[in-house]
C-alpha cells in the first residue's frame, strides 16, 4: 500500500483536536506522513507525534477567541444550570449575540484553512478534519476530505431523540419536536452567520442545521464512540457514516501519574473529577462541585480548568489547572465527568465506571446512555443534590454489575477492528480517485 500524505486539522477545541490527532496517530502507524495544520500555539502537539506542522496565518485572527469564549460562557452561566429545553427557551438578545459570535468561529476557521490549501506549495493526498459545519474551503478544493464526527453521533440517527437534548431512545417523542424547535430558534443568529458564509461561497444548496451541524461526508465520514453504546435501536444511521469504536490518543505526557504525597495516606478510593474545558471554566460551579466532594470519604485529583488559580481544595483532593489525563484515568477507580465524548470513550476504554454531570451539547446525551446501559449515574446541574451525588459514588463502588459491563465494553473496545477498518476505508478512497484522475 503506497504512503499518502494527509493535512489534518480541527475547530480550535481541544476535545475536537485530540480526536483527531487520535485518528491520526492510527494513520502514522499505517505508515501515512501527517501534516497537522492549526494555530501555532498547537504546534507541540505536532512536535511530540513526529508529525509536520504548518501553522495558520494568524492574521485571520482579528480578536482574542479564546477571550470572547469565555465571555460567551459567563454571559450564559445560569442558562448552563438549567435543563437541556429549559436552557434554549425565551432566549435574550445578549444571548443571541454569544450563538452569533460562536458562529464567527467557524468563519474564521474556513478562512485559515482556505488559505492553506490555496497555496501552491501544499500538497496532500487527503484532509481529516473534525470541523464540526460545513466549511467552504472544503468544497472550493479538490482534494479528498474526510469528516470526522468527535462528538456523540446520536445526531447521525433522524429516528433518535434529538441530539443534545438528553432525552432516552424511551423518552415520551412528543417532546423531541419541542426540543427540536427550541434548539433551532436559540441557535438562529449563529446559523445565520454559517449559512451566510456558505451562501457568499455559492453553496447555498448546502444548509446548515444547528440539529445536526455536520456536512454530509464528500464520500464516507467517521465517529467514534463504542459499538456497545451505540444507537442501533434508533437506526437507520444517515448514510455513509461508519462508527469507529475509540481513538485514543497518546498520553500529553510521557512520564507515569503518581499519587500525589498529599494523598498517598489518605483511605478511600482514588477518583478524578473534571468538569471539561467549559464546565471548569465556571469557577463558582467547580467550588460548590469540590465542596461537596470534601465530605467524601475517598480521594480526589480534581482538573481544576483555566481559572483553577481561583479555587480552593478539600484535604482529600490534589489538582491543577491541566492534568495529564490518560495518565490518571489509567490510575483511578472511578471518573466524575462532564460527559465529553473524548473523556467518555477513554473512560471506558480503560475500564472505569462513570458518573456525569453534563455541561453542554452531546454531553447530555452520554448522560442518558450511561444511564440506558446501566454503567453508572447521571448527576443533573439543574437539581443538583449533595446528598445524591455522595450516594451515587458510593452505588457505582456496590454494584458488581456495573464494573462488569464496563469491563465487558473495555475488552470490546480493545479488540475491535473498527480503525483498522477505516483505514482501510480511506486508502481505497484515495487510490480510487487516483485511478480515475
């Protein structure tokens, strides 16, 4: 099988590019070269994979992103503690302008990578991106693209409950054209942003839907997320998608997790608790998380976020602002989570039980699975109670059926042959449209 050459790339969201750097590790190994384009802040990433690296123009970068986010996600802090419908409901105008200024996002990102692909002097085979929209830049080239889905796919299945929502395939269906309506009008000044974008690029017969967000596969796309948990009752999928069941990527870093000094004495079971990139930049919400965990008799590592300086641990707990996540999961008894698809694969691809607290987006949904598939508990921002969350910890360390499922979805997840597939995929792919060039 010859070498091909791939450009690689994601939104600037670190669940999306450790995705895709996952996949592209399995690609590396396949002896493909691997050309990660991104921001130049990313460029380590590339550096420890031995991959290339060719970073974007920064001038398209006309203001702080990682700023006007943050400012997003405190303009709609309280709307994050409410349900999923409740939260996409009477939306202010403050709030339509933080979707609008999210979809801005997506704008500025099929710039950067127009720019790279309309210079001569790159050449690739095929691109791998998990870009989350339609990108422009994507049909304007002729170069193979392969999407990829790093988020929950329930959104891939018409049949299912509306994606994001947190509803169970058994849910009352009634509800799932309300959810969908709510979610659409919340979601319309960052739709129009996106389907502007693709209307001024002469490709308005391609339209965006906030209740699904993906472009349609140019020929075959790919998610990932464990073929036990997957949506089969809710089939058919769309076509053209194929599940992959984890893409786990290499530890940030090399050196083993050791239990901190602080924590080494102490009883109880060893538990990591993270709240994901957005959940943990709520400061007060991760405080009132870390004191309720005080109480427990078990100890914690905590991933404190981007405003980790700000808190406060319990004597059971030693955390920072970022953790070497792989690491710890690896160590642990039990994950406390968010729900993010990336932490929720690695997860049970180690073999850990789960609680999840969902934040935004498909983490309601891994929620809800956890839930349908009896592997651990859903804990709600929305009716949060203390006494709830401590028995739920304890519930998952007393049911043997529940370590055993998810040791029966490890040992799956680690002989699947579903990468290797879609490897396979990929390559017929590319050497289809070079015969035929």
């Amino acid at each position: 099988m010859p070498s091909y050459r791939f450009m690689v790339t994601a939104i600037d969201a670190i669940g999306h590019i450790n995705a895709v750097l996952g996949f592209s590790e399995a690609l590396q190994a396949a002896r493909h070269e691997i050309c990660f384009v991104h921001r130049e802040k990313h460029r380590h990433l590339a550096v420890k994979r031995g991959f290339q690296f060719i970073p974007f123009d920064e001038t398209v970068w006309k203001a702080n992103l990682d700023e006007i986010m943050l400012k997003w996600l405190d303009s709609l802090s309280s709307r994050f503690k409410q349900d999923p419908l409740q939260r996409f409901l009477e939306i202010s105008p403050t709030e339509h302008e933080g979707y609008g200024a999210q979809g801005l996002f997506f704008v500025i990102m099929n710039e950067a990578i127009d720019r790279v692909l309309s210079d001569e002097n790159n050449k690739f085979d095929a691109l791998l991106v998990d870009l989350s929209a339609p990108f422009p830049a994507l049909h304007k080239h002729p170069v193979l693209w392969f999407p990829l889905v790093s988020s929950g796919p329930l959104a891939l299945y018409p049949s299912g409950p509306p994606y994001s929502s947190g509803y169970s395939v058994h849910s009352d269906k009634s509800k799932w054209v309300e959810y969908r309506k709510a979610l659409r009008e919340a979601h319309s000044e960052l739709s129009k942003n996106i389907q502007g974008n693709l209307d001024t690029h002469g490709l308005s017969y391609i339209r965006f839907d906030p209740a699904f967000w993906h472009d349609a596969p140019q020929t075959i796309g790919f998610y990932h997320y464990p073929s036990d948990l997957d949506y089969t009752e809710c089939e058919p999928r769309i076509k053209n998608w194929y599940g992959i069941d984890c893409l786990i990527r290499k530890p940030d870093f090399d050196t083993d997790f050791v239990i901190p000094e602080n924590l080494k004495n102490k009883p109880g079971k060893l538990i990591y608790f993270s709240l994901g990139t957005l959940g943990s930049a709520d400061a007060s919400l991760l405080q009132k998380f870390i004191d309720i965990l005080s109480k427990s008799p078990h100890k914690f590592i905590i991933s404190k976020g981007v405003r980790g300086d700000q808190l406060k641990l319990g004597d059971n707990m030693w955390g920072e602002n970022y953790v070497n996540q792989i690491k710890v999961v690896q160590n642990v008894d039990l994950v406390i989570t968010h729900g993010g698809n990336n932490t929720f694969i690695e997860t049970l691809y180690y073999g850990k039980p789960m609680i999840v607290i969902p934040y935004s987006y498909d983490q309601f949904d891994n929620a809800q699975r956890v839930v349908d598939k009896k592997i651990g508990f859903r804990v709600n921002l929305y009716d949060l109670d203390e006494n709830y969350l401590l028995n739920c910890i304890e519930n998952v360390f007393n049911d043997n059926e529940i370590q055993n499922r998810v040791k029966a979805i490890s040992q799956n997840m680690r002989n699947s042959k579903s990468l290797t597939n879609a490897i396979k995929m990929i390559e017929k792919q590319i050497e289809q449209k070079g015969n035929s060039s």
